[in-house]
C-alpha cells in the first residue's frame, strides 16, 4: 500500500511466524484489557470486529487480571474462551496466553506449568493453546527443567510453540543453546515492550532475536495508549493508564511525536494508531504488534495495515 490508504481494512495476505506454520493477521489483538478496563459486553463487541474483519491473533494470559479488585486472574481467558464457544471459531484462531505471573500459579517449574496451562485450557474452553509464552524468567528454576516441560506439552498436543516474554538477551539465548543440545522445544517468538516511545528493545534484545531467527511480537505496542493521540497538551483522559501515560511520555518527546504522526496519518488518510503500529511492523524482527482496545471505536483505527516509504519510517525512527 501507499499514500491514499485509508481506513479500508487490509486486503492482504496472512503473515506465517518465523519457525512455525501459523498463520496469522499482522495485528495481534491484546487481551489484557478484556474483564478489565473493557467489559464482557464490550470485550465481544471488539473481538467480534476484529474476527468478522479478518483478525485471528489474541493474546492473552493467565494473571489477566488479577490486579483489578475483586479479580482472581484468569478473566480475560474466560472472556475469550466464551466468545470462541459462542462464534464456533477456535480453528480459525491462533490463541497465545502465557504462564509465571500469576500470584496462585508463579514460576516456571515443572508442576507450576502443567497445573497453570491445564487451567488456561479449560478457562480457554480449548484442548490446545497455539502459543505459550513463559511470562517472565525464573532464576530459581533450571532452565533444562522448563523447557522439558514445555517439551512434553507440546509432545501431548497441548500446546503447539512456546515463547518467551521479558528475558534478558543473555538468558533468552542461554535457554535456545540449552533448547538445542537436549532436543527440545525451542521458543520461537519472543513479546517485549518496543512501541515508538521505548525502544531498550533494540540495544538489548534485538540482535539475540534476529540471529536466532525469532519473531518478536511486540506489546504496548501504542505506548498505553499515547500513540493512539487521545492524549493531547492540556486534554484530561478518562482511562486507567492516563496516570502512568502522563508521567512517561506527555513532554516535548512525546508532543512532537504525535505531531509527526499526525502528519503522516493526514497524508495516508488512516489514524494516528495505524501509523504507529505500521512503523512496528516494518522494525527488524518484528512480525505482530500487540494492541488493545475496549471499545468498537479503538479496534476501527488499530486494524488498518499501512506501510510506510523510507522517508516516512526516518521521520519517525529520528524524532
């Protein structure tokens, strides 16, 4: 695509992840929001316009969302899993949740996995889960006996790849070595914070993910929502992140980013998230972005997939 995209949504093919044969929308759909900041009414009402316009990709996780009050974990899983029983698609879907955070379910030892992907399974109302994402590393644990059990998940059909979300460079490629001298399952993906605002990821990850050949699937793929340019100079925003949002980017940086992406969503005639996430997308080892939203209006403007010319990418990659 070029200038004069619009708010069409893409007409392209599915892209496959590095090392798997999943085929997949190039927005993965976040599920930290579902049961949380999104009802169940209007958890639906996203999910169903992501899936009736192409979207196949949800992630999720077991602790979602334990840090609401009066909330267990879990929520998000159940949401999905009854939407999936509801619209008979779970075939069409590639589901990734993950394990180690929850509070009742930390870590990645052996009988701490098991336990926590067969209560996903049945949250998910599913017999498998596409990708298992170890949610964070575990220093206490041996890595052999991590990866052995992930091994033995997926040698049950269970679970089909895993993945690894926030590990250091240094121990994401001490699990692949180890993964490989003992024939095991190996992590395909890996799921960090990277978005135009943070960008650790590509002086600490990023060369680990592209020798190993990995897809890194982004979150916060908006910035919390700052990218989307609902965040204004002296405009209050009703949400849950607008604390956390206000602290980290609304300074001169994060101004004069959305200017820039203003600009170029006028030229392109899409949204301001679209740009955001097209920039994503077209980084070194990035295969999907991970973006939520919580109600019809926010899906509409993260699911266009735009891309961007040289000139474009180097106004926003230099600001």
């Amino acid at each position: 695509m070029g200038p004069g995209c619009s708010l069409s949504l893409y007409d392209g093919a599915m892209i496959t992840l590095p090392k798997t044969n999943l085929d997949v929308y190039p927005l993965c759909l976040g599920g930290n929001v579902f049961g949380f900041s999104a009802d169940v009414t209007n958890s639906e009402i996203v999910l169903n316009y992501y899936f009736d316009n192409g979207g196949n990709f949800i992630d999720t996780a077991d602790m979602y969302s334990q840090w609401a009050p009066g909330h267990v974990g879990g929520e998000s899983e159940t949401i999905i899993g009854n939407w999936m029983k509801r619209r008979g698609n779970r075939k069409e879907m590639v589901i990734a949740t993950k394990v180690a955070k929850l509070d009742t379910r930390p870590g990645l030892k052996n009988s701490n996995i098991i336990a926590a992907c067969d209560d996903s399974l049945r949250r998910l109302q599913t017999d498998y889960i596409d990708i298992y994402y170890a949610h964070q590393d575990d220093s206490d644990t041996p890595i052999e006996e991590t990866l052995s059990t992930f091994d033995s998940l997926i040698k049950s059909g269970k679970v089909r790849y895993i993945a690894a979300s926030n590990f250091t460079s240094e121990r994401l490629q001490e699990s692949l070595d180890i993964s490989k001298a003992n024939n095991l399952a190996s992590y395909i993906a890996c799921q960090d914070q990277y978005n135009l605002m943070d960008r650790d990821y590509e002086t600490t990850l990023r060369d680990t993910v592209e020798k190993n050949g990995l897809s890194e699937i982004p979150y916060y793929g908006l910035a919390r929502g700052f990218l989307s340019g609902k965040y204004r100079p002296g405009v209050t925003v009703e949400s849950v992140r607008a604390t956390g949002v206000a602290t980290s980017y609304a300074n001169e940086r994060g101004w004069t980013m959305l200017e820039k992406l203003d600009q170029i969503a006028k030229e392109k005639n899409t949204s301001v998230s679209a740009i955001a996430l097209a920039w994503l997308r077209q980084q070194k080892t990035v295969s999907a972005p991970i973006a939520s939203a919580t109600k019809r209006e926010q899906i509409t403007e993260l699911m266009p997939i735009v891309e961007l010319n040289t000139s474009e990418l180097q106004r926003l990659t230099n600001s």
